[in-house]
C-alpha cells in the first residue's frame, strides 16, 4: 500500500523530550499497525521516528497518531477528520449539524479523529462536499425548519398578478 503521508523533512522540528535537544537524529520508518481491534488487516504508514543520542530515548513525530489515524479512514474509505473539517467550511460546528442532522458531539469527534463516522454518515458528508448536494440538503434543511413554525398546511397557491414572473409566464389564466 502507497501511502502520499510523508512529510518533507523541513517541517518537522522535534525536541527530545527529555533533555530538549533539538533536532535529534531522525529516521524515516515504516510503522506497521492493525486496520481495528481484532482485524487481521495489518495497514502500514510512513512515519518519522527519532532518537536522542544523548539520552537514549527514541520517539515518534507529534502528528504520527493523526497520520495513522488517517490510514485507518482510507482503509475503510471513510473521510479523515482534516477533509471533514473542510467540508464543514465557513458554517459553526452547530450550523453544519443542523444542516446534515448531525449532533454536534458528533461533528467534534469526527473532527478530532477520536470516532470515525459510519457509513452512511460518511456518504452523507460526501454529498454535502458536492456543490450540487450541498445545495439540495440545505434546501431540503431549510424546508423541514421552517415547517416547524407553520402552523397551518399550505392549501393552496395564491396568485399574484401584478407579479412580472406571472404576466410573462405562458401559464396566465384566461378570463
Ligand atoms: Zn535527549
């Protein structure tokens, strides 16, 4: 399995955590690690592995938890939590739930990587990335909303006939 998760070695900057020397020696390691718990799937990712010599201690990079976690989502073909967010955009936690229908426990989690989505939420959010599907959601979110301070069922359509729309329109009424 290719993996596009390894970064370039001028953004990394670590201190041994126990002498805070910076910038140890570091290797690039291949880090193997099970798809779940009791999966025989073994997933594999790139990882920067350090080493104080110093002290003796070694370690992994700070992000090396949310690059496997991210291996994970693509195994299972589930969004990561970075192109959750971004499919979120501009909208609150809170506006992006009630959109979507979500609870904004959920949305946080996701987005922290500390749950991953099911299936059919992951589509849900797939649809909502699509400009089309964003729009057809909101408009489906802003029509079940809005019922809500509708007392009465619309019975039927009133129309305007000083409206532009209606005189231009072939559907005129005839007298
Ligand atoms: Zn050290």
């Amino acid at each position: 399995m290719t993996n596009s998760n390894i970064s370039t070695l001028h953004d990394i900057e670590e201190h041994c955590p126990a002498c805070n020397r910076l910038n140890p020696n570091m290797e690039l390691i291949q880090e193997e690690f099970p798809a779940g718990r009791g999966e025989d799937t073994v997933l594999s990712v790139s990882l920067h592995s350090f080493y104080c010599d110093d002290c003796g201690v070694d370690w992994l990079e700070k992000r090396a938890e949310s690059l496997m976690h991210d291996t994970i989502c693509n195994h299972l073909k589930r969004l990561t939590p970075s192109e959750i967010r971004k499919t979120r955009g501009k909208l609150s936690v809170a506006e992006f739930a009630g959109c979507l229908g979500f609870s904004e426990m959920s949305i946080r989690r996701w987005e922290a990587g500390s749950i991953i989505q099911d299936v059919s939420s992951d589509r849900l959010l797939r649809v909502f990335r699509n400009p089309v599907g964003q729009k057809l959601i909101s408009q489906i979110s802003n029509e079940l909303e809005m019922k809500k301070f509708q007392p009465e069922e619309v019975i039927g359509w009133v129309i305007d006939i000083s409206d532009p729309a209606y005189l231009n329109s072939e559907r005129k009424f005839r007298f």
